[in-house]
C-alpha cells in the first residue's frame, strides 16, 4: 500500500495533511505501508514529532512502513535531526546547531526529558531572554510534558522535535502523542458530546481539567498561553478534528478534515525578540 | 523540641524536580496529618531546579480541600520560592479556592444543543 506525504508545514494544513496519512489506520494490519515523499517540497523538521505520532497507528496494528523518495535536502534535516535513525538511516552532524532531535520518550520518563532539555536547548539560537523568561520557556514544556503522560492513556510515548528557524527568527518545539485526544477525555469528564474544537476550547479555560480525583488543576495550558503572549509567540493544539492557534494575529479554533489520532502542541518561540526583558513578577518597583 | 516542622521537598520526593502530580501526592500525604495535627510546617523549596503547575495543585492546592485558608496560612510556610514562582502558586492557590467552592458549576453551559461536530 503506497499513501503520499504532501509538503508538511507546522500550520492547519500541515496537521491536516499528517492526519490523512493515518486515515484508516485502524483497519490496516499486517501490511507493507509505504510513504512516498515523491510531492513533498518540504518538511518542517519539528514536524516529526506529530508525523511520528501517526506512524505509530501503523505500528500498533503490526504494519510495516517504509519511507521512499525522499529528497535530498529533506533527509539530510531529517538525518540530522535523528528522526531517520527511526528508519536505519544514518545521523548527520548538525553544522549549524538549528535542530533539537526527534526522541521518544516514555510516559515516566520525565527525567529523561529534563536531561535532554539541558543537552539541547542551550547554545540553540534560542533568543536572549531573561533567566525568568528562560525558565517560563522550559516550565511550559514540562506542563506539556506531563500532561501528555497524564492524558494520553497511550503506551506508544511521547514524541519531541524542535527546530530553529534562523531566517525567520523562530524556533519551534513540538510536543505529540498518539494517545486518546483531548475530545474524548473532556467528553468522558463533562459526561456529554462535545466537538473536538469545543473541547480545545474547555481544555484551555483556567481551572479546567479532566483529572480524575477531588483535585484541582487546569491551569498549565493558561500559563503557557500567558507566556506566549508576553513573547508574541504561537501555541498551536491539535487533537483529534480539532486545530487551535494562538498567535498576535488572535485565536483560531478550526476544524480539520481529517482526524489526527492524539495530540499534538507545538510553541513557537519569536526569537527576533533580542532585547532583555522580564516578565511583569520580575519587575523591580 | 522546636515546634516548626521543616519539610524539604528535594529530600521527600528525591529529586529537585517537582513536576509530577504523583510526586505532589506524596508532599500532600506528609502535610495533610501535620495540619490535622495542628502543627507548624516550613515547606522548604531550596535546590528544586524546576517546578511547575501540575505538582503545586497536587502538594499545596489539595490542602484546600480539606483545610480553609486561615488554617492553611496560620501553620505552613513557604520558603526557597523565587518571586515568578511564588505568582504560580497564588495562581494555583486561587484554582484550587475556586475548584473547591464550585466544583462543576458552569460545565452544562458547554453543552451546545446540536453540536454534532467530530
């Protein structure tokens, strides 16, 4: 079975596109998949954090998925971000330092993560921002993180990417799952059906949350939204039909055509941002 | 015998970072029968290298649920806290003072009559 990946941009499209390549997922089993990259003009390299989260549907059911036709300049990002080690490919060195590498993580592993920030993040172009804002920066991250282990109720992991933009001054890091989507968490919670956009929109609200137990919780996604603003970044969502942005153009929530099994955030960090500035807590009055 | 108990968060949990509700549930499950208890408790925050949300709603913001506040800030002191963390937790403060006045008040104003939306 041969299925197309189209050009794959870190936008609705981009999300869009990567859900159609798992449509049906379920019902494949025991096949030879192969991916032909032959109409892709480009990849974004975080993107493969979320492609990831789609080929695991394929993995799940014992398909076997081969990737053909790659071009040139998008394997070598590929190879350089360590995603094609995933496919036997080999790892090229990064000459300029602008990847963060795909790795997959296990839902207990946030030690690991905490590692792999320290070995990644530093000397990565990442804008020069406070020590406040730095750390602003790594606990969205980590409530990100964690909350995909929490929520997921997948065993296949978590999937990490992150990319620097140079010339377009952002860097984008991509957090993803393949695991139950917002959607049907917040509609085994409320106890009643709710679009995948309007479950976003829930999960978004301060306060909300689907944790089980008398707890409180639900504010993370808040802080990292209240953290974008500040550095007139992007946060993107997308689970299940559901995308939502939210960016200095305003707030989109949007459904898809197609159905992206789990869920996928990614923060885009303006790095054109070169002056030093603090957050409002760290103002001295 | 002093009366203030000094709770170390680093040493209970066995790591500097707090960013597990579990690992938060076991801050919540030493401080709880302390406060019954009418003790004094310093919760000592030094050498936690990352914190976030998700393990303060669980260690502090629990407390909520089974303490009022005067009880809560009469006999628990907070220290090693840097001033953007201390914000998070009068965020999470604030949540978990609101969770336990209205635990699901507003949920039916999301039902939308015929959202029949994937």
């Amino acid at each position: 079975m041969r299925k197309p990946v189209p050009t794959i941009r870190t936008n609705r499209e981009g999300f869009n596109s990567l859900a159609g390549i798992a449509k049906n997922a379920d019902q494949i089993n025991f096949e030879k998949i192969e991916l032909d990259f032959s109409s892709c003009a480009f990849f974004e390299a975080n993107m493969a954090a979320p492609f990831y989260a789609v080929l695991s549907h394929f993995y799940e059911n014992l398909n076997d998925v081969t990737l053909l036709n790659i071009p040139s300049g998008i394997e070598m990002i590929l190879c350089k971000n360590q995603f094609l080690k995933q496919f036997d490919r080999p790892v090229k060195f990064d000459t300029y330092q602008t990847t963060i590498p795909f790795k997959k993580f296990k839902k207990s592993a946030g030690e690991q993560f905490s590692e792999y920030l320290n070995l990644n993040m530093d000397e990565h172009g990442i804008p020069k921002m406070s020590p406040g804002l730095t750390k602003k920066f790594r606990q969205s991250l980590f409530e990100i993180f964690q909350n995909a282990a929490y929520h997921s109720e997948s065993d296949a992991g978590i999937f990490t990417c992150g990319q620097f933009y140079p010339n377009m001054h952002k860097l984008d890091f991509t957090i993803a799952d393949a695991g139950i989507g917002i959607r049907d968490n917040v509609r085994r919670f409320l106890k009643f059906n709710i679009s995948s956009r309007h479950a976003i929109k829930w999960a978004l609200e301060e306060g909300h949350s689907t944790r089980s137990g008398n707890q409180p919780g639900g504010i993370g996604l808040k802080l990292i939204k209240d953290f974008i603003e500040i550095n007139k970044g992007k946060i993107q969502i997308i689970s299940r039909f559901g995308f939502y942005e939210f960016s200095t153009m305003g707030e989109v929530f949007e459904k898809m055509e197609n159905d992206f099994h789990g869920t996928c955030i990614n923060i885009e960090i303006n790095t054109n941002d070169t002056s030093i500035y603090y957050l409002r807590s760290e103002v001295v009055r | 015998m002093n009366d203030r108990i000094i709770l170390r968060i680093t040493d209970l949990i066995g790591s500097p970072l707090c960013i597990s509700a579990e690992d938060g549930q076991k801050v919540f499950e030493k401080l709880a029968p302390l406060i019954r208890e009418g003790k004094k408790v310093d919760i000592s925050f030094d050498r936690v290298t990352m914190l976030i949300s998700l393990f303060l709603n669980a260690a502090i913001g629990q407390l909520y649920g089974s303490f009022n506040e005067e009880q809560i800030h009469s006999q628990v002191t907070i220290t090693g806290l840097a001033e953007d963390d201390l914000d998070m937790l009068k965020r999470v403060e604030v949540n978990a003072k609101n969770y336990y006045a209205n635990p699901k008040k507003y949920d039916q104003a999301w039902k939308i009559e015929n959202d029949d939306e994937e």
